[in-house]
C-alpha cells in the first residue's frame, strides 16, 4: 500500500493564456488530495467498480502512472480540495495518484510525477496547461515562462508549446479565495475560450497581453509590491472577462473584497467557480465574501507539493 498526497492551487496570474504557451503563476495551497492505491486483480476506485465519467480521471491516472498496463490497481481518494471551484481540484487528485502509482514501484520523482500527471490530465480533459499539475507537485509559488529564468525546475512540451516551470517563494500576504458556488467544468471553459481564440485576432492579443502581465505580475510579486501586483491582478480579472471566462457573481465578489485587498480576480477557469484576494485583512475579505453570497476560504501557501503520507 503506498498513500500519497498533492495540494490544490491558486492561479494569480495567466490562466487560459497559459494553454496558448503564454507564462502563469501559481501558488499550492493548503487543501489536499490523498491517494492510497494497492495492486489488486481489478481496478476500483473507493472500493467500487469505476465509472468512466466520475473517475475519469482516476482512471486517466492509472494509466499514466502505471508502468505495467496489464496491472490492476486498487485506490481509495479523499480530498479538502473543493471540485468545480478553480482550486486545481483535478491536478491535485492526478498528481496524488500518479503518485501512489509511482510509490508502489518504488520510483518518486516529483518531475516524472508531474510530467505523468499533465498526461493524465490533458487526456481527461480534452485539453490543459501544466500550470495546475506543475505547482501541485512541486508546492510553493511557481511561474510558467517562455524562457527559462532564475528557479529553474523543469521543461513540459506539448504539440508547440513549450512551458518552462520555476520555483517562485511566496511572500507573506494573506490568501482568501471567494467560491461563487455557480460551478462550471473546466473542459467547457478552455473549450469556449479556445474557439475565441481560434477565430479571433483579437482574442489572440487578449492572450498576449495576459502573459505580459504576468510577468509583470511575477516581477511585482519578487519585490513584493504588493500594491502594484493587486492592480495587475484587476487588469488580468478585466482581460478575462473579456475573453469569455466571467461570471456576474465573480464580479460581485471582486467588488466586494476591493476594499479590504490589494486586488482580486477570478482564479482558475472561470465561468463560476472561484475569486482570489491577496490582503493583510484576509478575515475582513472573507466576512465580505460571506456577506454577498460566496463562501470564503481563508488559505495560506503550502511549500509541500507531492508527498508520501503515513499508509
Ligand atoms: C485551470 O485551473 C486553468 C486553465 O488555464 C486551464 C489550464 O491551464 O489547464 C483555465
């Protein structure tokens, strides 16, 4: 038996640009996905046959994870994780159990597991940047670029795109996260931005401008300018609103937390799902999250990515 946990993430700048190649940066946060697994003579998730739509994942997992195809495996997941809000929910839960597979052949390697856990990913998706993977396997801050930079960690290509991932330290800044409650799937949202995309000129300058940002955000952030990086984050909320990936209750969030944050935007894909504020009053910002209509979490930065737990 092998148990392995993978925390769940904030994106506070670039995401849907990122699946274009453009850079993102991320931050694990402290809610996490345990993934026990054990050979066994058939697969089952949660002690029960799997389902291809509610494990899709799992079973996506499996197979990348799993050297010996012929092998079956038995896992038991639970989570911390909220689904359907933007927290990286299924990055954490293919990253943990890429991880238990990887821990039962004796072989944890946090750049393998991720690289396996995009695969995993990408392939139950239909589609994905290794934005959510890459921070949950590693934890801490980490940016996505273009060119390799200080922090180097590792290089993941799929098709053109080329993302180099790197290690970035988190300052000391309060997390709160609003969930809207409105869940909407990931596939769907990269699935409408990615015909925006495709189509549209404008689109494709709506996606550079997001990955100029967040390396300006990234900079902001290392000299822990927090002022300056609050109003990148608004550019960045405003961008993708236009891009297709808002809500009417994720803008009622963000308002709402504007006077108590440096600043706020919609984190993850957007469509419902979740807003994060960076602010030194996180229980003032989640009292006006809870006051119109979203539910808070107060979070702080996990530096532990993928790890092995206690079986
Ligand atoms: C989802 O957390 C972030 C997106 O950019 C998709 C991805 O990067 O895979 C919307």
């Amino acid at each position: 038996m092998a148990k392995v946990s993978a925390p769940g993430k904030v994106i506070l700048f670039g995401e849907h640009a990122v699946v274009y190649g453009e850079p993102a940066l991320a931050v694990a946060v402290n809610l996490r996905t345990t993934c026990a697994a054990m050979p066994s003579r058939r697969v089952l998730v949660n002690d029960a046959e799997p389902n291809r739509m509610r494990d899709a994942y799992i079973l996506s997992s499996i197979v990348s994870g799993w050297a010996y195809l012929d092998r079956k495996v038995s896992v038991w997941v639970s989570s911390s994780v909220p689904t359907s809000s933007g927290l990286g929910s299924s990055a954490a839960l293919c990253v943990a159990c890429v991880g238990a597979l990887r821990a039962l052949e004796g072989d944890i390697d946090t750049e393998d597991i991720a690289k396996r856990a995009f695969d995993a990913e990408y392939r139950a998706q239909g589609g994905a940047s290794p934005t959510d993977t890459s921070t949950s396997a590693h934890g801490s801050g980490v940016l996505l670029a273009k060119e390799m930079t200080d922090g180097y960690l590792w290089t993941v290509t799929k098709g053109e795109n080329v993302w180099h991932v790197h290690h970035r330290a988190v300052p000391k800044v309060g997390i709160v996260v609003g969930d809207t409650g409105v869940r909407a799937s990931t596939a769907m949202m990269v699935g409408k931005v990615r015909r925006f995309v495709e189509r549209n000129a404008f689109a494709r300058d709506l996606v550079k401008e997001i990955g100029e940002i967040t390396m300006e955000g990234a900079r902001a952030l290392e000299k822990n300018d927090l002022e300056l990086t609050g109003r990148l984050m608004e550019r960045n909320h405003r961008l993708l609103l236009t891009l297709g990936a808002g809500h009417p209750m994720l803008d009622k969030l963000v308002r709402a937390v504007k006077p108590h944050s440096y600043g706020a935007k919609l984190t993850g894909k957007g469509g419902g799902g979740s807003i994060v504020a960076l602010t030194d009053r996180p229980e003032k910002a989640a009292a006006a999250i809870e006051a119109s209509g979203g539910k808070a979490y107060v979070l702080s930065p996990a530096d532990r990515g993928v790890g092995v737990d206690e079986a």
